[in-house]
C-alpha cells in the first residue's frame, strides 16, 4: 500500500487551470502531498526540479535569468517559495509566450510566496489549496463539496470509536499509505521540520520550546472559539506576538480560522472566529492525546468530531478549487443561539448542527430559525451525526451519517 498513488479531488480543478493559465501554483501545508500529485500529472516531456536542492537554490536566487534558461518550460518547480524573485522572470518568459500550463510549481510557505505572486503574476497564475486527505480521498469514493440537499454516495459506515481512532491518525498522506507508521513518531518529525523550515527562516523565535507549546494550546483549542487574550496568557507571550505566530499558522495551511457571520441586519453577535485545526492527527498529536476510547469519553470530544467534520468539509470546497472564504460561516449571538456550521451558496444559507450522537431531537435544530433575520434564502438543514441513516428530522431538515461528508 506504501507505494500506492491515491488520487487527489483537486485533479480536475487542476486540469482546468492549467489549460488556461502559463502558470498554476499548489500551496499547502508541508507534506500534504502537493509534489507527489504534481509528478503523478506531468508527461515525459516536462522538466522537474526542486529548490529545496541547495545548488539549484543558489543558482534559483542568484541568477534566476539563467536557472529558467538552463531549465525551459515544461518545468515543475518544487518548493518554489525558496525563490521569490524568480517570479518576475516567469512573467518576462510567459509574457512572450502565453502557453498554458508552461510552469507548475508548488510552495508550502504561502505567507513567503503570495506577494511576489500578487505583485508579478496577476492573471497568469491559477491558483490552488491542497490539504491533507479528505475521507472521500482515502476512500476512492468522488463526490460534490457538502451541501444539504445534495447529497453524495455515502462513504463506507464508520462505528463512532472507528472514527475517533481516523481521527487521532488524520490525513496526511504518509501515514494514511503507511498503516503501521506510528502517528507519534510521524508527528514529532513533522513537527520539526516545519519548526526549522519554514518558521526559524521567518521570525526570530527566542524562545522555541514557547512557540511549541503556543501551537500546542491552539490544537487542544480546536473546534473553539479564538480569544487571544486567553491564549496569550496562557502561552506567556504578548497578544501581539500571539497574533503573529497565529498568522502563521493560518498561512501555511495548518489553521484555518472559521469567521463568523454578520451582516448590518443582525446585532449582538459574537465576533470572534473559530479555530479548525485542518489535520486533525495532528492536532490531537500537539493536544497529547493517544488513546481515541479516551478522547471520545473527554471533554474535548465534541469539538475535536466538530473539527473533523469541519476541516473535511473545507478540503472538499478547496479540492473543487472553491474558496471556503465567504461560503463558510458559524453563528453564535449574546443570547447563546449558536449554529456549528453554515454554508452559503447563491443567495441561500444552509444552517448545520455537528453532534456526536447516533440519535439527535428536533431540539438540536432549535436556533435555525435565527437563519430567519439574514435576508437570506433558507435551504435545506443538516444534523450531522453518528446516525447510521439519512432521514428527516422537520420540514426540510435532516440527520446526515457522517458518511455523507
């Protein structure tokens, strides 16, 4: 299985740009799997170098003139964010020669790499967000991004400690082809690697083992609201410096922060965002937690099903070549009316409840009807739940199997 390519839903969204734009980039997180898909596209006739090589880094940063003329189109170039000034440069060569598809690249340090791309290559590049494995991609199972009403094939049933025990292994693509690969071995690699990769070339940390467990208080926080104060305090740093390494964070894929919903019609509500730890092994990893029978009798158990249910949702808008970014909301007011999860999608909201349980009352739907005030369209509700079956619960609203993720 180790050797098994598994296919990614980006693909198609992948084909598409790349018969339209000179330039498409993959961005995400490390090791999710953005190298591996790219090679599995290419033909023989293109070229493939990677910076992360120093030599080719070197002369990539030194001399980018030559490094794009000893390496022509078709190039995939890996890693492209060790050398943002070839940017210009690419737009010099697709500027004369408006081919599509000439260059593929990929980068894992997206706050590194956007403004160079913004500033040089605005309407050349198509652009792409690769996460970790959905649970449609582990299961070979194609379906549309999550919406109520339109509902997939179900995925193979999972018993509730099967997917606490998913869960603590989450997607990434190493472990999900290396069954007997330990997550925490796994993790503890990842982790430093990132750590000296990607954030010591960016911020001056004095203090590493403070940024360790600032990431770790993050994880433990998923499926929670962000309050910086509270966070800050807890990991000793200033709310300014908590800001930052959030935004980190957020920016090379590992946190996605959840907004809330308002518009000028509704008042009182809460303003602050979510947080969706996007690999869910990892972020039980930072949290400590080893035992999935242990985590589903905790405290945590909730937000930690919530965040699977959420991050998968995210990949299957961003694998489509979506933005999640104002299709993807949650609600919660001062007077506690709370909605988990709300899509919105051509003038129509669709309000979703994630519970654990395998059999949820019309009382979990209670505060949909706040979806009444938004000026909205109201679509189909979802309760996505342990249940083992697709039924209605009232009028339009339903319990959804997690196997319709």
């Amino acid at each position: 299985m180790a050797d098994h390519y598994i296919d990614r839903t980006i693909r198609d969204a992948f084909i598409e740009l790349s018969s339209a734009f000179p330039v498409v980039l993959i961005t995400g997180a490390r090791q999710v799997g953005k190298s591996t898909f790219l090679l599995n596209q290419a033909g023989e006739d293109r070229r493939y170098v990677t910076l992360d090589n120093p030599q080719l880094r070197l002369l990539a940063q030194s001399d980018p003139a030559s490094f794009l003329e000893l390496h022509p189109p078709p190039l995939l170039i890996d890693e492209v964010q060790y050398a943002p000034v070839l940017f210009p440069y690419i737009k010099m060569a697709v500027d004369s020669n408006q081919t599509p598809g000439q260059y593929w690249m990929t980068g894992s340090q997206m706050f590194r790499m956007m403004q160079g791309v913004s500033e040089s290559l605005a309407g050349r590049v198509g652009l792409l967000n690769l996460y970790s494995f959905s649970q449609r991609e582990m299961n070979q199972l194609p379906g549309a991004p999550f919406l109520p009403g339109n509902w997939n094939k179900p995925l193979p049933d999972l018993s509730l400690p099967a997917v606490y025990e998913q869960l603590l292994r989450g997607g990434m693509p190493k472990l999900v082809q290396s069954p007997r690969l330990s997550p925490e071995r796994y993790f503890s690699s990842y982790l430093q690697t990132y750590i000296e990769r990607d954030i010591r070339d960016l911020i001056r940390i004095q203090h590493e083992g403070k940024f360790i467990r600032f990431v770790s208080l993050i994880a433990a926080r998923t499926g929670m609201e962000l309050v910086y104060d509270h966070l800050a305090s807890e990991a000793q740093i200033d709310i300014k410096t908590a800001q930052s390494w959030l935004s980190l964070l957020v920016t090379s894929g590992l946190v996605h922060l959840l907004p809330p919903y308002h518009n000028n019609a509704i008042k009182r509500i809460i303003k602050r965002p979510k947080i969706i730890f996007m690999d869910t092994g990892l972020a039980a990893y930072l949290a400590h937690w080893t035992d999935a029978k242990t985590m589903a009798l905790s405290p945590v158990a909730g937000s930690f099903f919530e965040t699977y249910v959420i991050a998968d949702i995210i990949k299957g808008y961003a694998h489509h070549g979506l933005d999640p970014a104002g299709r993807l909301f949650y609600y919660r007011d001062d007077r506690q009316r709370e909605i988990d999860l709300m899509i919105i999608e051509n003038g129509t909201v669709y309000p979703i409840e994630i519970k654990t349980h395998s059999n949820p009352g019309q009382e979990v739907i209670r505060h949909f009807s706040v979806t009444d005030g938004f000026g909205l369209a109201r679509g189909p509700g979802a309760v996505i739940c342990n249940s083992k079956n697709l039924l209605p619960i009232k009028g339009n609203d339903w319990m959804v199997p997690l196997s319709y993720l």
